[in-house]
C-alpha cells in the first residue's frame, strides 16, 4: 500500500559554488582549478584522496630549505615561501649554501604558505567532495576546532545534504569534548540545535538537554514560525519508543509558535505518535478536533481523511470508505491554499479508485483512475512529490491493466 508523507517542514536546497584551486610552481604559470562542489573530485580532476592530500601545503623543513628560509606575509591575498641570503660578514650571517656570496635572493616557488586555515580549508573541500578515507578522518581529529565549528554553522538544518557533513564535524568536535553537552547554554544556538539533531539521529538521549534548553528560550517569544526544536525532541521520544512522551511534545507546540499551520501539523504529528503507540481513541479524538478546525486548512483536513480513508481500505470497508470520500469535504479556504485543496483531492481520488478496482467495479474504477490522472495534469507545475507521483503512477498502471483482456 503506498503511503503519502506530507509535510510543511522547510525543504531549501543551497546552489553550491566553486572553491578554486590553484597549482603552481616556480617554473609553471599557475592557473585556477575550479572544482564544482556537487561533483567528486574523482569524476572532475581524476585525483585520487591521497593526491589530493599531497596538495596540502608542507612546511619549510618538509621542503628541505636552509633555515633563512622565511614565511612572507600574505600578498595579494596568497603568501608565498621565500629564500632570503644574506652577505658574508652583515649581521655575522654565513652565506646561505649553494648561494655564494649573493646579497638578498627571494624565491618565489609559488606555494600557499602553510597556514592551519589553508589546510583546513582543504580538508573540509574534500569532506564536501564525499571523501570517505581514513586519513583524512585522521586529519579532521588534528583540525581546530572554530574551523570545524564554521563549517558547521554554514550547513542548513534544513538541508539534508549539508546534514550529513554537519553529524560528521560534530561527532569530531563531541568526540574530542570540544563541544561540552552539558552546557547547551555555551553554545551558539544553530551549532546548539544541529548538534542535537545529530545525536537525535543517532537515538541519543544526550540530544534531550540540549533541545530542551532551546525550547526554553523559545518560550520567552513565541513566533509564527516553525520550531524545530519540537520536531527534533518528539521524534527523538518517538525513535526511543517513548510514544507518551512524544505525543506530550507535539501538544505542547503552542507554547513556542503562533502559527496555525505549525500547530496543526504538530497535533497531527500527535495524533500518528498516540495510534502508533497504540492509543486509537486519543488518536482519533485529535484527528476530530483537527476536522473542526475553524483554520479550513486542506492540507491537514485532507491527510486525516486520507488516513482514516486508507485504514478503511486495509480492513476491507469498502461502503464505508466510499461514505466518506464522497463527503463534501472542506478543502476550500483561502486562495493561496487551492493547489493544497487540488493536490489533496487527487490522492483521495485515488484511494477511491482502488475501492473500486479491490471489489471488481472495473468501470468505475477506471473512471476514477483516469478522473485521478486528469487532477494530476491540472496542477501547477512541480506538483510532483509528496505522494502524487506514486498515487499517478498506480493510476497508470491499473488503467493498462483495466484496458487488458482479463483485467481485475
């Protein structure tokens, strides 16, 4: 049975940039690599992780120079390694060997100089570019810490993507002790919060502290916004197997967000939590208040129906299943809500046609298949997603085999 997951969570995607890398040497003119972050550097520059690592900048010993070696400051943005000589006798220096009795010489070999923030840059280019190896988790464990925590603070809670590369610097930096669990309140409030949905993920009771600690200062001003703090703490009680608890946490949303559609999803939220812990009737008297909403919001009056719809389906009522797709639903409200209202009615559509086709009403069904199909073409485009693509592509299916000799 397919299912539809529906969900005003903010979804963002971030448009990824280029880092240019730049090679050079003394004797070759440098020029820009430019590596497009959403590829791997394998498919782009055919570097190995280990070729990759031997671009991080060495040292002046590692070179192999004279100790008159110096570090120039940056120029232009870049610094340079440089050889300076100086005179036989001027200061009391000896001549730098293999450079006579030269005065001053400056070699520019065309080097990064070897800054802890060069390398770590590096380091986090190849934790984008998906680099899994071992010696660049060594290498992470070595990073400092506020290079790791920036690079945090610039993925997106929101973005599953930049998730992944966040649960990896964070368990680093926890891992390390460099970021005390204990005291969320020392923390900066989005390292606070993807630090908890890091552990959250990992069904880590050590995420509750800090997501508690968030939804305290919430409280002090209540928004019309979506809480992620919410979200993070009742899945986590619900990952857990603590069904009450979660429940309690998705009720309690109002006292952190003003916002109507927030606070219906949170109490449908509730209402999935209880019926899968096992209390049917809290289940359902939620869902009934949800239903008698003065909000006229389609989104969450259609995913109560559709999920008391599909349950009639399972168990085989199919009258009463039928009864209650043909309601008069309240899938109106305001304009900017209609694509909703469409979008919801088209998976009712289809939960009505499978009635059919299950009891052997093939016209019928096929009637509601196609009407399904034509819901679908009318909405605006990027209406894919969200359940309907799964909903059309049964449709499509069942009216192929509807048309069939034999068809059922």
């Amino acid at each position: 049975m397919r299912q539809l997951w529906w969900h005003r969570r903010p979804r963002r995607w971030l448009a990824m940039g280029t880092v240019p890398l730049v090679l050079g040497t003394a004797w070759a003119q440098q020029a820009p690599l430019h590596y497009d972050l959403d590829r791997p550097l394998c498919r782009q520059m055919q570097l190995s992780p280990d070729l990759i690592g031997a671009l991080t900048p060495p040292s002046a010993a590692v070179l192999g120079v004279p100790a008159a070696v110096q570090v120039a400051a940056p120029l232009g943005g870049v610094g340079a390694v440089r050889i300076g000589a100086t005179p036989v006798g001027a200061g009391g220096a000896a001549p730098v060997a293999g450079l006579g009795g030269l005065g001053a010489v400056k070699l520019d070999l065309g080097l990064p100089a070897p800054t802890t923030g060069g390398q770590s840059a590096i380091l986090l280019a190849r934790v984008r570019a998906g680099d899994q190896g071992p010696e660049l988790e060594a290498a992470l464990r070595k990073a400092p810490a506020a290079d790791l925590l920036a690079e945090v603070q610039r993925c997106p809670w929101w973005s599953e993507p930049d998730q992944v590369i966040a649960d990896r610097l964070l368990t680093v930096l926890i891992e390390r002790g460099d970021i005390d669990l204990k005291q969320p309140d020392t923390l900066a409030p989005d390292v606070a919060l993807m630090a908890a949905e890091c552990l959250r993920r990992r069904v880590d009771a050590r995420c509750v502290p800090i997501f508690e600690h968030l939804l305290a200062q919430q409280a002090t001003k209540p928004a019309d916004t979506w809480v992620q703090p919410v979200y993070g703490l009742a899945t986590y009680y619900r990952l857990a197997g603590d069904y009450q608890r979660s429940a309690e946490v998705w009720l309690s949303g109002d006292r952190y967000t003003t916002s109507p559609a927030t606070l219906d999803d949170f109490r449908l939220e509730a209402a999935w939590t209880k019926r899968a812990g096992g209390d049917v009737a809290g289940a359902d008297q939620i869902e009934d208040e949800l239903l008698k909403s003065t909000s006229g919001a389609a989104w969450t009056i259609g995913l109560v129906t559709y999920g008391r719809a599909q349950r009639l389906l399972l168990s085989g009522k199919h009258s009463e299943l039928r009864e209650l797709l043909r309601r008069d639903l309240p899938l109106g409200g305001p304009a900017a809500k209609a694509t909703e209202a469409a979008a919801v009615r088209v998976a009712l559509d289809g939960l009505l046609a499978d009635s059919y086709a299950r009891t052997g009403e093939r016209e019928l069904a096929a009637a509601q298949y196609r009407k399904v199909l034509r819901g679908f073409e009318a909405l605006p485009a990027g209406r894919g997603g969200n359940g309907l693509d799964n909903v059309v592509a049964t449709a499509r299916v069942r009216l192929a085999e509807l048309a069939g000799p034999g068809g059922h």
